[in-house]
C-alpha cells in the first residue's frame, strides 16, 4: 500500500504576475470536488503535463478526472518565461546515447508540437515563432556552442553559429561573445496557454476540479484511492503530474527533485527604439552561463528577464534587484523605463538534467522535472502519457521509467543556493576579466 499525507493550502490565487493581471478575462470557476466520484484515469495536477494527458486521453473517450490543489495554471505552467525551447540541456547525440534516439527525437521536436496544438486547438497565447538564441558571455561558452552545433549537425539538427557582432545586432547588447540560434524556438504567454490547454481538454470531456489537494494516495489490489477534502476519487490509472510543486504524497519523490525559484521581471512596454534594437525579431534568448539569465520581448513590447536566484516566494517590481542590475549591463538606462510587474515560482531539476517518468504500483506514473524547459517538454510528456494510459494494456513508455532516487543532502540544498551562485558569479567575473 502507498500513502502518505500532504498539507495543501487550496484555493491560492495565481500568482500577482504580468500574465494574471493581463488576463483578457477572469479564469472559469474552480469547480472543487463536491464528493465520491471514479473515473478510469485520475490526474493529480493541472500543469501542462496533467492538462496535456488530460485531452489527449478524452479524446480518446477515456473519462478521465484532473484534481489540482489551487487552479490550472497555478504553479510553473502559468508564471513561467514564456520559451518555448527546443530539444532537452544535453545534445543529441548525448541524449540518444543516454535515454533513446526516440526521446531525441520527440525533444528536438517538442516545439513543432506545441505550435501544432496551439493551432488546432485554436489557444490565444500570444505565440511566436522568431526562434531560441543562446547567448554566450565568454569565449570558453562560444566553443561550448560550437561543440553543440556540431553535434547537432551529426544528428541532422540544424542550429547556427552567431558571431559577437550578430548578437549585439540581435540584443541591443554587446556583452556577449557569441550565441547560436535555433529556429524553432518560440515563445508564448504561458498562462493563456495553460488555460487554453484547460478549456480544450473539458470540451474533450475531461473534468477538471480546482481548490482539490489530493491529501493522500493509496494503491489497493485493482484500483487506486485518491482522498480529497470533500470525496474519494477511485480510479484504475494515476497519473501525478505535480513537478516544482511536489509535497510528500509520494515517498522520496520530493527528495529526489532540486527545488529551484526563477524569478521574472515585466518591464513597462518599451519604447519604439528598444524595441526595434533588442529581439526584434520575436526571438527568446537564454544565457548558457552558470547563473542562467532568460529573457524575451512580449506580444505588448515589454521586456520579460528572469533568471534564477531568492530561494523564497516573492513578488513585486522592485523584488529582484539582482535582475535589474544584471539587465542594466546588457541595456544601461534600461530601468529608466520602469519594471511594472515582478514574481517568481518553483522549478523542478532533476540531477542528471532530463525528465523523470516513475512507475508506482504497476498502475501509477509520475513524470515530472523538466529542468527550465517545461513549455515545449512537459506538453510533449503529456500527451505521450495521455496515449500510454488510454491503451488497455500500457505498453512501455517511450521516456525509460526509473526508480525514484533521493538526492543526497538535498533537504540542505536551499541554504547552500546564495553561496554556490554567489560563487559561481565571482568565477565568470573572473573569467572576464
């Protein structure tokens, strides 16, 4: 049997972000679990991933059930940068070697299918495609990228090499030494996406029920018990999809997951000459720099910089000065146009920098740890396990299943968070220098 009890605050609201205030209208009800209910398929969490297995299995004309402590959309998926980036941290080669050509594949892929499901589904999300630059701030990381360009090539994945000059006409900025491009990047606004994903997957026939924390789980010999505040969920399948916010519900589970907060700034809509000098071309761009900076400009000109950093939940403008200094070097006088909105939220790494798929019980998957990538991955591995669980007898799935491993000293990991950036800071200065 598997149970263990978590204490979840339901009925949160979204985060005070740029995307929750700029909602075209409010969120649909909650609607809570209002008692005993069964279903063949249950999901705990309405992230992308929940919200993606969700519509795939009610096409299919699963019943499937979704239970969310807060509202979809609440945790990563509805307060995250916006890029969507293709492929996962590792080259290609280096991921068909360690997990499959398959998941390769589908990783190098995983832009193309949120743009395809944007599209069909017809979500107003703001998308974009003007590509994913990464951005090298020393020499050393330009050799790092022509590595990886090479190796991408290899695999028949096409990127291209940026020269200093390309960026700066690129960013506006002339910090950088180099950069790569790849052009199916894109970007989005994430919490219209989330609800969008939502909304189609209850037209499909899902039935998705907010302010519901799953407060304990239990495997009994044909079925699964999920227990709620106000009723039972029995189910044949589960699936927790419950990523950067993850509670003890699972034994180990959080252990074995690196809590990391990234923070976001919004600036005020820029100026038509910032506008025209930084990512004019609709491209998002992260730094591949120990301490990992992102940014992009939205579909209302505002300069969207985050980046990782407070090991605590925060919000407001003026929260992150470490992000306004740091976007004062790549556009000096850039906070003279003024940070309008600022937030932050869990990210879930894993140790080895792929996504993590369990197999509880025979019956129940986790699949969670998308490391910063969550946007085009965790839509992908969604879906993925939307078609494994609608099959009657749940072939194996193309991400290997792995025990769950606790990371070692993790539960001291945030304390050491401010030191190991602090440091690793010092040392890119250094190397600057």
């Amino acid at each position: 049997m598997l149970t263990d009890v978590v204490q979840t605050i339901p009925g949160q609201a979204l985060p005070d972000s740029l995307y929750a205030r700029t909602l075209p209208a409010p969120p649909p009800p909650r609607q809570p679990l209002g008692g005993p209910t069964s279903a063949r398929v249950a999901i705990v969490g309405a992230g992308f991933t929940g919200l993606a297995a969700a519509l795939q299995l009610a096409r299919a004309g699963i019943d499937v059930v979704v239970l969310e402590a807060n509202e979809p959309g609440w945790g990563a998926s509805g307060r995250n940068g916006g890029q969507i980036n293709p492929g996962l941290k590792s080259g290609p080669e280096t991921v068909s070697r360690d997990l499959n050509a398959e998941m390769m594949k589908i990783s190098q892929a995983a832009a193309d299918t949120v743009f395809d499901l944007v599209a069909e589904l017809g979500i107003e999300c703001d998308i974009r495609r003007g590509g994913t630059l990464r951005a090298a701030p020393t020499a050393a990381l330009v050799g790092d990228l022509e590595a990886l360009t090479a190796e991408a090539a290899r695999c028949g994945v096409s990127y291209r090499m940026l020269s200093a000059a390309e960026m700066a006409a690129a960013t506006g900025s002339g910090r950088y030494a180099g950069g790569m491009i790849d052009p199916k990047g894109g970007q989005l606004n994430p919490l219209k996406y989330a609800l969008g994903l939502a909304a189609a997957a209850r037209a499909a026939g899902a039935r998705i029920h907010g302010d519901t924390p799953v407060l304990k789980a239990e495997k009994t010999m044909n079925s699964w018990a999920l227990t709620t505040p106000k009723g039972k969920v029995t189910a044949d399948r589960v699936l927790f999809a419950t990523n950067g916010y993850s509670g003890p519900l699972i034994p180990g589970l959080r252990r074995s997951l690196l809590p990391v907060f990234s923070s976001i700034l919004a600036s005020k809509p820029l100026p038509e000459e910032l506008r025209k000098r930084i990512l004019a071309d609709g491209q998002s761009l992260f730094e591949i720099s120990a301490v990992t900076t992102y940014y992009r400009v939205d579909a209302e000109g505002r300069l969207v910089f985050g980046g990782r950093g407070r090991m605590a939940e925060a919000g407001g403008p003026r929260a992150f000065p470490s992000l306004e200094r740091h976007a004062e070097k790549l556009w000096p006088g850039i906070g003279k146009v003024g940070w309008d909105y600022g937030w932050n939220g869990r990210v879930a790494l894993t140790a080895d920098h792929y996504p993590h798929l369990h197999q509880i019980e025979q019956t129940g998957y986790v699949c969670l740890g998308y490391n910063g990538r969550g946007v085009a991955m965790a839509t992908v591995m969604g879906l993925q396990m939307g078609a494994l669980l609608a099959q009657p007898r749940t072939p194996a799935p193309v991400l290997p299943a792995t025990p769950i491993t606790p990371i070692a000293f993790q539960p001291f990991w945030p304390s050491g968070v401010a030191p190991t950036l602090a440091w690793k800071r010092l040392g890119e200065a250094l190397r600057r220098a």
